[in-house]
C-alpha cells in the first residue's frame, strides 16, 4: 500500500477546508456587522463576476462579442445586500484577507524548505539575511520616497544571492557556511537600516512596516503577490522527495541519485521569491515560518510531501487569524474598558487615547502568540528539537 | 564487471589515491583494508562518483562512469556510509523507501512498496516497519540502511566499515546478510578493519596504505606477516584456523603480566 496515498491526503483536504473557512469567516468579521453567509453570498457572486468577465474578455481578444450577464443566472444568489456592504466586503476586508493568507502560506513554505535544507529547526525564511534585505529596501523606500514594495523586494532578493554566492566553496554550497554568511550579511544590512533609520524623515512609517501589517492591502498588491507565490508554492512541491533523502545526509542523498546541489540552490532561489514577494508587502511577520512547520511535522511526520502542503494550508490559516485579532482585538478592548468602572481602567483609557479602530501590527500579534508556544515546543521535546 | 584503472584523487595538493587499480566480478564480496587515514574511503567514494578522480578510469559492464547520468549510476551503485545519524522521526519504512529514489517519479507505485518490503524482509526489520529510526540501536539502524541499498536494487554494494561500531554479534548479523547478497549474484565492495572478519568473508581483499595498492588477491595471498608489517608496522603470526577454516591474524603483543605500564615509567 503506498504510504502516501492514505491518511496525509485526507489531512491535506481538511486543512484547505479548513483555511477556506478560515477566510470567508474572517472576511465577515469587523467594525461592521455582515453576517458570515451574507458574506459568503457576497464573496461567491464577486468570484461569479469575475469569471464571467474573464470569460467575454478572452472572447473578446479572438474576436466574438458575448454578453456574459446571462451566464451562470441559474447559480446566482439572490442579491439581498446593500452596495455598502459589497464595498466593505469585497474592496477592503477580502483584499486584506488574501494577501494575509498568501503570505502566511509564503512565510510557512519557505520556512518549512529551509528547515529541511538546514537540517535545522531553527531555521526560518529569514535565516539566511532576506528580512534585513527586505527591511533595508523599505527603509530606503520611505526615505527616498521610492515604491517600497518593488524596492524591498529586489533588495531582499540581491541579498540572498549575495550570501550564497558568499558561502560557495568550489562549485558548492555547505549549508552552515551559508548560516554563518546570512548572519554577517544580516548584521551588516542592520546596520545600514539603522543608518537610513537614524537620517529618514520617515522613522514612524519605516518602523511601522518593520513590525509587519496588512494596513495597505489591495486587489493590486494581490495579484502580485499571488503569481509569485503560488508559482513558488508549486515549485517548492517538486522538491519533497528530494528534501525528504537528503535530511539522512547530502552524500547520502547525492548516492541515491538527487543532484544535491542543483536542489539546494533551486529551493534556496524558490524560498527566498516568495519570502521576499511576502515579506515586500507585509513587512517583517515573524514566527510564522518557523513555528507553523514545527506544529505540523508535529501532527503529520517530517515527510515534506505531506509536511510541505500541510505547512502552507496551516500558515495561511494562522496568518488570517492572527490579522483578524490584531484588526478587531483593540476595539474589542476600548469596549471593555468603557464598560467598566475601573479607576485604573479609566486611567489608562485616558492615557492611551482611543482604542476604536486602532490596527496593531500583526507581526506584534504573531509573535505574541508565537514566542510563548515556541517555548512550549522546547520544553516538552527537549530531548529532541525536531519533531 | 567493475574495472577501477589508475585513479589518483587528489584533496588540493595532497594525493590520496595513487594509480589504484580495482578488478572485481558479480557475485564475489571485496574486502577494502588498511590504516587509518590510507584512502579507503576515498576509494569507496570515487567508485561512487561521489568523488571525481583527476586520473583514471572506473567502469561498469564495460560503460564509463563519466557517460552515465546520477540517476544510471544510483540503479548500479547503492552505499553505505561510515557515519549515519537521523534526526527526524522517519519510519523505518520511509527510509528504507528511500532506497527507490532513482525508480520513483512522483509518488511509489505498488511494486515500490513490494521491493521495500521485500528489503525489510531480507534484513529481518520487518517488524521494525513503523518505528521511528530516531528510536533504533545502533545495528538495527545499520540493518536500515542496509534494507534501503538493497530496495535500490543495485549491481554493486559499497559498504564502508558496516560494522565499526557494532557489537560482536551484529557485525557477524550485518556481514552473513551483506554475504548473503552477495552470493545472490551482488558484487559487494565492503571497508574493513577486522582483518579476522575480512579473511573469513571475503572472496579477495585489496590492501592501501597511504593511497598504493600494495597488495591484492585471496586473503591467503594478501594477509601475510610481511605485508601486514609494511602497511600496519606490527608484528603477526598467521595461522590456519581450523574451526572456521579460514585464516587468523594473531598480533604478536607482549603477555600484559610482564609488561610495565608505559606512563609510569616518565613520572
């Protein structure tokens, strides 16, 4: 019976329900009331649309008009909302929603291939200097009012080649040479930030994206996003098997037949476009890519046939709800505090000013959560740090 | 059926294998031997393409090494490491599907799944199927490893020091199943430091000392005093045993009664 085939699959298809879920709950919840089917409703008649439009804009190009307002009319819901609520839902909180769970799943791909590169638990889709690349383009960015996403994003991108063409020794690429090559280009590309930081004008917006949000989110920004990483999703996919012989050692691995290096340098391309593709519009999410593998080798084994898709499902599930807390949790907080009759609540009300509305940085949010679990981790499997 | 001619390896500056030569026929289990640090290793590796020879020629049923693709030279060659740690919770069945990497494009088929099996079976881990290799002794974890050279399927097995670090009884465990391989028709390249294991298993033993051949053929024309005192400078007796009808190397060392301990002599 190849082992492949059963249980991992059925976990597989759970986790994507799970993250569709996930979404289209998300999407309802906010400052405004719209209830979760109206929402799925709202969502599914937006995907109908837009079907539809693709459909008569390829006839277009070869020629045939069609009026595609007829299409699919037997499938489509009854419009029971208002056009606030569609301009709510399918303009501001969906955009939101999907670039959160893009990068999730970008950060928890990346981080899961470069745990089984590294042979390191440890490692995460920043290891290797591609936040300190990335957070250096935006500080230029802001400070020199250029468009940050394109700039982090080719700048993260250069570092990664940096080290690696750094850490090569004779055509290859020892991966703790390479750990060692990330952490000094790090530091160095640090440093520079702090520079832009100490001279900018922009001190509140680059620290800001430094502590990583979806404040900015758009349709635009998500399309972008998409292509890179779902194209690096898949590709990273091809690589499970070879992942998988060569955790028992390169030589091992380069025995049986893979091409050791062409896979290191391949998965380290692959992880490091969609880290920085994440990363250029989110800022620096952390713990994402390193926990969210960690859990998952936890409850599916190390198989990256499995343990890869599984990462990606889970890491886009967590990244949605991490955003949702840190979008809805301080309002939710305002309330409490006025409802109470506290003195000391009443005193930090004043102190803090308005809590309504007010958007906390996810990366506050995942890191909150993530520290003290990762603590967890390490206290219950001492005796082995990886799963 | 495997033609070593003239290979010389070199790390940098320092030559590590010099115009060695290795003959060797389908069915005959070969014994590598020599000190530490002689090249045997090396020579194991390069047999592998693991290492490329700057001189010299190594092929297979008459096929170059150099004209064959990674994966052609997987199906042919399968190894066994010196050193092997696992870190990650892998079955035993996973590893040992590792074997069929070469075969394998996308997911196993049944036929994978049988040979795995079939691996398992021979090596007697079937029972072991769904442990985790993290949780394995030190010979059951080689007799892994093992499983999954064999699901490779492979003309030639290399083994360098199978059993280096095991206990007495899963040495001889370990080297009746590799001998059995090769009686099933494997040539077997096995790195040996036991010289009395080497003598009583192998068909041939090829002697390094510091990357030249110094002497090759049946353990009777190799493991002589004379070459054992150029390549190890200690002093043997060699004599017929009777019980395994096979040779015995008897280093010649002082009875320890009348021998004063070395350090006390300096304090």
């Amino acid at each position: 019976m190849p082992k492949y085939s059963g249980s991992i699959r059925s976990v597989i298809i759970a986790l994507a329900v799970i993250l569709l879920v996930v979404v289209v709950s998300n999407t309802a919840i906010g400052t405004t009331n719209i209830s979760p089917v109206l929402t799925a409703k709202i969502i599914y008649m937006g995907l109908l649309e837009w079907v539809r439009g693709t459909i008569s804009w390829t006839l277009s190009l070869i020629g045939i008009p069609f009026d595609s307002s007829a299409l699919f009319s037997s499938i489509v819901p009854d419009n029971t909302w208002t056009d606030g609520q569609e301009k709510i839902i399918m303009g501001i909180r969906l955009p939101r929603v999907i670039l959160a769970a893009l990068v999730g799943a970008a950060l928890a791909t990346a981080g899961c291939s470069m745990q089984g590169l590294l042979k390191n638990p440890l490692a995460d889709p920043y290891i290797i200097g591609m936040s300190s690349g990335a957070a250096l383009g935006a500080a230029i960015g802001f400070t020199l009012m250029l468009p940050t996403q394109l700039i982090s994003f080719i700048i993260a991108t250069i570092t990664i080649f940096v080290v690696y063409n750094i850490s090569k020794v004779g055509g290859k690429v020892p991966v703790d040479t390479l750990l060692l090559a990330g952490i000094a280009i790090s530091f160095f590309l640090s440093a520079l930030t702090s520079f832009f930081l100490f001279f900018s004008e922009s001190l509140h917006q680059i620290i800001y994206w430094m502590m990583g949000g979806f404040w900015n989110a758009s349709w635009d920004k998500v399309k972008i996003t998409m292509i890179i990483v779902l194209a690096g999703i898949g590709l990273s996919q091809r690589h499970a098997w070879n992942l998988n012989t060569m955790l028992l050692g390169e030589e091992q691995a380069q025995s049986l037949g893979v091409n050791v290096e062409s896979v290191k340098k391949q998965v380290l391309v692959i992880s490091a476009l969609i880290t920085a593709a994440a990363v250029s519009v989110s800022g620096i999410v952390g713990f994402v890519g390193l926990i969210i593998p960690h859990i998952m080798r936890n409850i599916i084994g190390p198989d990256h046939r499995g343990l890869l898709p599984a990462s990606t499902l889970m890491g886009a599930t967590f990244l949605v709800l991490s955003d949702t807390f840190a979008r809805t949790f301080p309002s939710k907080v305002q309330a409490v505090l006025e409802s109470s009759d506290i003195m000391l609540f009443q005193v930090i009300l004043e102190r803090v000013g308005s809590l309504q509305g007010v958007d906390l940085p996810v990366g506050i949010v995942t890191a909150l959560f993530g520290a003290p679990f990762f603590v967890y981790l390490l206290r219950k499997r001492r005796k082995s740090l990886y799963a | 059926m495997l033609e070593v001619n003239g290979i010389i390896v070199k790390y940098g500056n320092r030559q590590i294998l010099n115009q060695v030569d290795l003959h060797a026929e389908e069915g005959k289990f070969v014994g590598i031997i020599g000190p530490n640090g002689s090249g045997k290793t090396t020579l194991v590796k390069t047999i592998n393409n693991l290492i490329k020879p700057t001189a010299g020629s190594i092929t297979i049923d008459g096929q170059s090494l150099d004209t064959m693709s990674s994966i052609e030279i997987a199906k042919n060659i399968a190894m066994v490491s010196q050193v092997i740690s696992i870190n990650f919770e892998f079955t035993v069945e996973d590893v040992v599907l590792m074997g069929r990497t070469p075969y394998i494009k996308g997911a196993e088929t049944h036929e994978d799944m049988e040979i795995v099996q079939d691996a398992m079976k021979k090596t007697r881990i079937l029972h072991l199927k769904d442990r985790f290799v993290t949780q394995l002794s030190g010979g059951e974890l080689q007799k892994v490893i093992i499983a999954r050279a064999l699901a490779q399927d492979p003309k030639i097995l290399l083994l360098d020091e199978p059993t280096s670090h095991l206990d007495i009884t899963n040495q001889i465990d370990i080297l009746n199943l590799v001998k059995d391989a090769s009686r099933k028709g494997m040539l077997v390249i096995a790195v040996m430091h036991d010289l009395n294991l080497a003598a009583y298993y192998c068909d041939k033993i090829y002697l390094i000392r510091d990357g030249d051949m110094i002497s090759s053929g049946t353990p009777k024309e190799v493991l002589t005093p004379s070459n054992i005192k150029t390549t190890y400078n200690i002093d043997v007796e060699v004599i017929n045993n009777s019980i395994t009808n096979s040779l015995y190397v008897i280093p010649l060392l002082e009875p320890l009664g009348n021998h004063e301990p070395a350090f006390s002599e300096g304090i």
